[in-house]
C-alpha cells in the first residue's frame, strides 16, 4: 500500500487537477498491485472523489471526530466524511498529537467509532527524537497500541493499518535508515504478536512514514516488516507515482 497525505496542501481547485494526474498516471495494472490511497484536506476531498470516481484509487480523510453529528464546532465527523466518498482516514498523525494535543485515549475512541462505521483507519503511532535518546521508543511504541487499540477485538484488528512513523523522519528529510525502520516495526508486530496472535500480526499492514522519496524507498519496503508507506511531502508530485511504481516491483 502507499498512501499519500498531501496535509494542509493544495487548494480544491489544484487538488481535482492533481488527482486527475494521478488516475492518468496510475495504471490498473499497478492498482491491481498496489492499494494507493490519497487523503487531502477535508475542504478537498470532494473535489478529488469526484475526479477518481470509477477509479480504484481510494481516496481517505486525514483525521476525524467520534460522534456523527452535534455542538463539536470545527470537526468533521466519519459519517460525513464517508458520504463525501472516503474509504480510509488517518488517526493520530504526530502532527494531530503534537499540535492539536490529541492522546492516545481519543486515538482509541476514533479507532472504535470508525470501524462502527466501516472506515478503514491508518493509525499512526512514532516516538520523538529525544524519546528514541532516552532509550524510551520500545515504551512509546508500547502504549500508543496498548492505549490506541485498547478494546479493539481480533476481527477489527483486521480491518486496521498501522503506520510507523517515526516523528523525527516525519517532513525533516531524515529518512531511518532501513535497520531502525525494521527494529521498530519488527517490535510493534511483535506486540501485536502477543495481543492477538502470531497469524493476525502478520496479516496486519504495517507501513513506513517518514521522508520517504523514490529514492529510499525501495530499499524500505523490501524489508519484511514493511508493508508499504504512508508518504507526506512526495506524494504532493511526480514522485507519488514513482512510489506506487517501486511498490508494485515488491508486491
Ligand atoms: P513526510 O511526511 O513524508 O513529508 O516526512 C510523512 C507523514 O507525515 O505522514
């Protein structure tokens, strides 16, 4: 899988042209390979249903509110954002729990409200560069699941993609070198190992985010651990393709 989250980029306008590049670009051939996901901002993601409609590239929402409808001024919910034809959201991007303070508790009530829903979420999870110093990503990665996926039955389990992503990889141009990106990834399959059983680890999606470029990401997704990538600043362009291309070679 690679899934690309353009952020708080492109205006409706830019975005339906883009996306329009991307259903030219990406064959079927390579969408039979490959599951290709793009989440832009709320304010586009009508715009881009619109152009990819028929075509099998998903489109997802990059974050969500838990409950429907109500008094939550600013929030989209994932019932309206599935109307608006998304089939995928990300939860607990570092940049959502950094910036706007989001824990791993509401992680968890968003996981349980959209599989309700029958969203499929990308749940991010990364220590921080003076976690990973202090020796601390084991218990970081440790309760970002345990936390974020605290209820969640072997059934969901499977509907779930994880997304490791270190925070300091994430837009710095730092990618982690092959060896740390399979070390963590090896260890949170491990803990999902534990909870809910060697076969559902492995069949779990796991994907790398963090300065991927068509340039570091083939050796990446080589990697056993790695099931694909969740891709900021290059799936704004060309590139995005390019990763689609990388990934249907280890498919
Ligand atoms: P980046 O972002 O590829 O620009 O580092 C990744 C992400 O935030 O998902």
């Amino acid at each position: 899988m690679v899934a690309g989250n353009w952020k708080m980029n492109k205006t409706p306008a830019e975005s339906r042209l883009f996306a329009g590049k991307l259903a030219d670009e990406i064959s079927d051939e390579l969408l039979s390979q490959v599951d290709v996901v793009v989440c832009p901002s709320t304010s586009c993601i009508d715009a881009v249903t619109e152009v990819l409609r028929g075509t099998r590239i998903f489109t997802g929402a990059q974050n969500v509110f838990y409950e429907d409808f109500g008094a939550y001024t600013g929030e989209t919910s994932g019932l309206m954002i599935k109307d608006l034809g998304c089939s995928h959201v990300i939860i607990g991007h570092s940049e959502r729990r950094q910036v706007f303070g989001e824990t791993n508790e509401e992680v968890n009530k968003k996981l349980h409200y959209v599989l309700g829903i029958d969203l499929i979420p990308i749940v991010c999870i990364g220590e921080t560069l003076e976690e990973r110093e202090n020796g601390e990503m084991e218990n970081v990665l440790e309760r970002q699941i345990r936390e974020g996926l605290r209820g969640i039955s072997h059934k969901e389990l499977d509907q779930i993609i994880i997304a490791y992503e270190p925070v300091w990889a994430i837009g710095t141009g730092v990618v982690a070198t092959p060896e740390q990106a399979d070390e963590a990834m090896g260890f949170v399959r491990g803990l999902i190992a534990e909870l809910y059983g060697k076969d559902a680890a492995e069949r779990c999606r796991i994907l790398y985010g963090g300065s991927i470029k068509p340039g570091n990401f083939d050796e990446l997704v080589s990697l056993e651990n790695i099931d694909g990538g969740l891709v900021g600043g290059a799936s704004l362009d060309e590139s995005f393709v390019e990763l689609v291309k990388i990934a249907a070679k280890h498919s």
